[in-house]
C-alpha cells in the first residue's frame, strides 16, 4: 500500500511541478512526511524529486517552444549559490526553524497568489 500511496504522491508532485513550474515541492514535503520521512529526509528527498520533473518539465516546454535557456541565464549563477547556501543550512537548522520557515514561504506564496 505504501508503494502505491509513494507512486500518487510522485504523480501528484510531477502534475504541479509541470502545472506551476516546480510548485511540486510544496506539495511533496508535507506528502512525504504523511508517508513517514522525517522533516529533513522529507525536505531533502523533495529537492531530488523536483530536481528530476523540473529536468522533465524544462525537456517539455524547451521541445514546445515556450521557454529559451538564454530567458534563465540572468537567474542562474544566484540560484545555484542559493541552492548551495539552502543545502548547507538544512542540515543545521533547528527542526522548528526549518517548519517555520517552511510554512513562512508556503503561506507567503499563497498571499501573493490570492492578491494578483
């Protein structure tokens, strides 16, 4: 069963990934932590599952015509020192620290998106 609730949530994660662009990392942390990984298992775990359907999804809209890499050149180099500066505090933030922000981004995000 576990197997089968494993596979809806990866489904459910790669929908909104190629839906919103990476938006399935919001869903995936808290589905992982409902199937038992711990915060920072669930958080990193998410971050190589979302590494993979955003590799999917770029594949999609690059074959599609509705993204250039030279539209995401700008954005790079900050989002891998970002990416590197995330991976590191992960593993040393204090678990409450860690939800706190967490649930700071989803509810932030969720703001922005309400008052468009």
């Amino acid at each position: 069963m576990k197997k089968i609730l494993s596979a809806l949530a990866g489904a459910l994660a790669g929908f909104l990934n190629g839906l919103f662009g990476s938006g399935g990392g919001l869903a995936a942390v808290p589905l992982l932590k409902a199937l038992g990984a711990d915060d920072r298992k669930a958080h990193a775990t998410s971050l190589l599952v979302i590494a993979v359907l955003s590799l999917f999804s770029i594949g999609m809209y690059l074959r599609g015509g509705g993204v250039r890499l030279s539209d995401a050149a700008a954005y790079l180099p900050g989002g891998v020192i970002g990416a590197a500066a995330g991976a590191l505090l992960l593993r040393r933030l204090p678990l409450r620290w860690l939800r706190l922000i967490f649930s700071g981004v989803v509810l932030f995000s969720a703001w922005r998106l309400w008052n468009r």
